[in-house]
C-alpha cells in the first residue's frame, strides 16, 4: 500500500489522523457512481473532505490532501484495490471553485450506498453546491475534454491501453469517462446538478463505448459535439462568471468556526 500527503507536516501518521478525525464528507467517485462500471473488473475510487485543526489553517503548517493506496507507487490499481483522496476543507474549495470536474462530485452524492461519510457540515458542504457553477466551471470541463481527446488520438501523450478495443483500437474506458464529463458538464452548467448515476439515453450510449462497440472516428466526433454544447452552455446568458466566493467564504468560516469549537468534525 501507499500513504502520501501533500502539506508542511512531515508526520505521516499525523497527516493520516487529520484526514480521518475531521472528516465532514467521503463518497464514491469512480466508474461505480456513474454506474458504468465492469463488475470484477473496476477499482475504488473514493474521496473525502476534512476540517484541519486550527494550526494547519492559523499557523505554517499545511495540509492539503491525504492520499491512500491500496497499490505502491507506479503500479495500476487493480480490481478492488482502493484510491482514496482527501482533502483539506479550503483546498477542496479553492478547487472546486475552478471547476475540477472529479472534485465535484462528492457533492451530488448524496443518497444510497456510495455516500460513505456525512456529517451535518458535510451536508451543508453539499447544499453549497450551487456556488460552484460558473463559466469557470465550463472552462474547466473544456479543457479536460480537450486534453481527453488528444490523449486518445496521442496528440498530448502516448495513448492509453488498458482497456484496448481489439475492433477500433483505442483505451474504451479513457474514451468513455472523457464522454461522461462532456455531459456531465453540459448538465451541471445548465441545471446547476450532476446526476448520479448517469441517465439513459446517455448511460446505454457510455456503455457501448466502454464495450469497444463504437469506432474511434465516432467518439471524437461525439467529443467535438460535446465540446460545443459545453461551449453554449458556458456562453448562456446569466451564468455567472465566476462562482459565488463570498458564500463559500461564509461557509469557510463557520465550518471552521464550529468544528474548532466543537473539537471535532461537526
């Protein structure tokens, strides 16, 4: 297994400690939130929010995220295997106001059997959820679908292979979560939700590419279609700019406010 932790505290148990006694929030956020997962076959990809003690916000110390690894370094997870990701309350903000699609998520969980975690600060944490819809937000998905669709024609880097479709010749599950952002973006930004997992028609159509049952020439071009709805989307009037900072600031300070008061998470 792997342990790692971004911040100024060299202690990895400690790290750990705050990642587990302040936690307000832990979902699901792989393939089986989507609903598109291959039975047997997928990992566990999981994210968590945590409120640091007052010295990691007030002094030098830093804690950003957490992250454990069922798997060493470099090596793929594998069927089962867990990827766990959590962050500091602010840093999970700060990223969430810049539109980071998989940072996004752990807010639409919230109901059933991949809401792992939830306090009544990680509730009200999902209830901001609105704050975060922007043309920031519709940037962000941009560029990843960008990014995806070079990765899958080797424009930005050697094309992935782990899920290869033998008849088209191209990474089926890179393709397909690539296509999920598109709409997922395309939602977010028009009715201010992430619907989880995703809906038919669009579910059925992911999972004919993850199947390798589409040809690579379509999927850009259903990329490329996606990219311009998001674009519209991005454009419509009333969306704001940025998202609403002074609200997420508010929650910030109470949450922060409350849990230090409360010795705990909240």
């Amino acid at each position: 297994m792997t342990e790692t932790q971004h911040s100024l505290e060299p202690d990895l148990d400690r790290a750990r400690a705050i990642a587990e006694e302040g936690l307000i929030l832990r979902t699901t956020v792989g393939s089986v939130v989507h609903g598109l997962e291959n039975a047997g076959t997928d990992d566990r990809d999981e994210m968590g929010v945590t409120i640091e003690p007052p010295e990691y916000v007030l002094g030098f110390r830093r804690f950003d995220h957490y992250v454990f690894r069922t798997q060493p370094e470099g090596h793929p997870s594998g069927p089962g295997d867990l990827d766990l990701s959590v962050y500091g309350l602010r840093r999970y903000c700060h990223l969430a106001l810049k539109g980071a699609a998989t940072i996004l998520l752990p807010l639409y969980v919230t109901e059933g059997p991949h809401l792992l975690v939830r306090t009544e600060l990680g509730e009200e944490l999902q209830r901001l959820a609105p704050a975060f819809r922007s043309r920031t937000a519709g940037r962000a998905f941009l560029g990843y679908l960008d990014a995806q669709r070079r990765g899958l024609t080797g424009e930005r880097h050697a094309t992935r292979t782990r899920e290869l479709s033998k008849r088209h010749g191209y990474d089926t599950k890179y393709a397909m979560h690539a296509l999920r952002i598109g709409h997922q973006g395309i939602e977010l930004l028009r009715t201010g939700t992430i619907t989880l997992p995703i809906a038919d028609p669009e579910h059925t159509r992911l999972r004919e590419v993850r199947a390798g049952e589409v040809p690579l020439d379509e999927v850009l071009a259903r990329l490329d279609a996606l990219a311009a709805e998001l674009q519209e989307a991005s454009d419509a009037p009333g969306l704001p700019e940025t998202g609403d900072r002074d609200a997420v600031d508010r929650f910030l300070v109470r949450a922060y406010r409350r849990s230090w008061a409360d010795g705990g998470a909240g």
